[in-house]
C-alpha cells in the first residue's frame, strides 16, 4: 500500500476478501480502513507492516513442510524416530511475525527445489527491497541434515549472483543425498551458525567447518557441538531452537 486511495467494496453475505500489497521504495506500515459512505464513519481498520526479511527452512530426509491435515500449519506433527523440529521452529517463527518459506529436501532433484527458494529470494530482493546492506534488512537459509546440504548450495547460488544472505544455519548438516558431512564454509554469508551431534560409530551427522580460514572479513562463524543429542533429534532440541532465534533476531528484522 501506498499513498491514499478510496475504492467501493461489494460484500457478498455480509463478507469480503482484499488483497492489498505493499508498493513503495522503503518499509513501513500503512492502515487500510473500511468506511461508511453514507456517514463517513470507520467500521473497521488494519495496519500493514511491510517484511523486511524472508527466512527460507530446508528439512531433512523424509520430513514434509506441507501441510496434509488442512490446520494451515508448516508441517505436521510427525510421531516416531524422526520429527519435524526445524519445521516446528519454523512454525513458530511465522506466527511471531517472521516472513517463512519452507521446503523438502527429499526431492531427488535438489537443484529444482533450489531453484524455487532462490527466485523467492531474489524476487524479495529485488522488489521487496530486502536488501542485508540496508535498513536491517535481509534474508535468512537454515537447512537440517540434508537441508544443511541444499542451504549450501543455495547460498553458493546466491553468492554467485551476487546475493549475499545475512544469515545461515547448519542444523547437522550433510551433503544432499548422502552421509558426509557438510564442511565447507558456504561464500558468503554474514553470520553461520553451524550446530552439530557427535558422530558414533554408526551414524555420521554434521561437523565443524573444515575451512573457516576462507570466511571473508565481515563474516563470522559461531560453531556448537551438542553432547547429549543424536542426528534424528538434534532438531528438536530446544537449545538449538534457542539459539536459531536469538541469532535471528539479533541479525535481522522482521
């Protein structure tokens, strides 16, 4: 929305439904009110707070963001070994404000799941003006297991174009479609925040970044090996949850 403009409204059994998009070169709110004609008189009104942010979610193997039992939730609460807590988190980010888009990682061909969060992003860029070099703005890329692999990738995507996210997670991240750790240091990003389990002898989850050498300048790498957890479970930890969003709200704005 921008500027004022008036527009007769027809209801249909006593309702309506407005699209309204926000259009203007910096970010704000604006206040959509519904009036009476014949009296002038405000029935009802709204604020808008235009995003100033976009956080795109990669899940791991096998888990789901798309909503099957209609509640309009980012996922589902999935019982068993493996549950859906990066997507529970992103959950909880949509409802305390936050821009999300979430997506499977499970799709053989991760480059066509890329490429879908990449135009999102770059569209929020370029005509959102979710710009990380003004205002506060930006854009967030958090991935678990093999979503830790699709967040590299799409990172190094975006670098190349360059896109420069603010912030990236790797929740025990692994390479896309297989078992190895994820262990480079994604160019660039201003802030990674990489949180991994300890690696047994059966099971290979994520690792410390083998390179943080190669971080430029301005970036800054916070590194965290959980003791108590299991590559089917650190997502749900609480901790990491935690931390996501202290990070996220200490970088960006919403």
């Amino acid at each position: 929305m921008t500027g004022f403009m008036t527009e007769p409204l027809p209801f249909v059994n006593n309702t309506i439904t407005v699209f309204v998009e926000y259009n203007d070169s910096t970010h704000g709110t604006d206040t959509l009110s519904l009036v009476d004609p014949a009296t002038s008189m405000t029935l009802d009104s709204i604020r808008f707070h235009s995003f100033r942010s976009l956080t795109v979610v990669f899940g791991g193997r096998t888990q789901n963001p798309s909503d099957a039992d209609g509640d309009g939730s980012i996922g589902d609460l999935v019982a068993g070994q493996n549950r859906e807590g990066i997507f529970d988190l992103a959950q909880k980010l949509y409802d305390s404000g936050w821009d999300v888009m979430a997506f499977n990682s499970t799709d053989g061909n991760i480059d066509n799941v890329v490429s879908v969060a990449e135009a999102e992003i770059k569209n929020a860029w370029d005509r959102r003006f979710i710009d990380p070099l003004e205002n506060g703005t930006g854009f967030s890329i958090m991935g678990y297991s093999w979503g830790g692999g699709a967040t590299h990738d799409l990172v190094e995507r975006l670098y190349n174009d360059s896109y420069f996210p603010t912030y990236a997670v790797f929740v025990d991240a692994v390479d896309h479609g297989t078992n190895f750790q994820e262990t480079d240091w994604p160019s660039e990003t201003f802030y990674l925040l990489n949180i991994w389990q300890p690696n047994g002898a059966f099971e290979l989850g994520g690792g410390a970044i083998s390179n943080p050498e190669e971080m430029s300048p301005f970036s800054e790498l916070e590194e965290i090996e959980l003791q108590n957890e299991d590559h089917s479970s650190i997502d749900d930890d609480p901790f990491v949850h935690q931390r996501i969003e202290t990070r996220l709200d200490e970088l960006m704005l919403r």
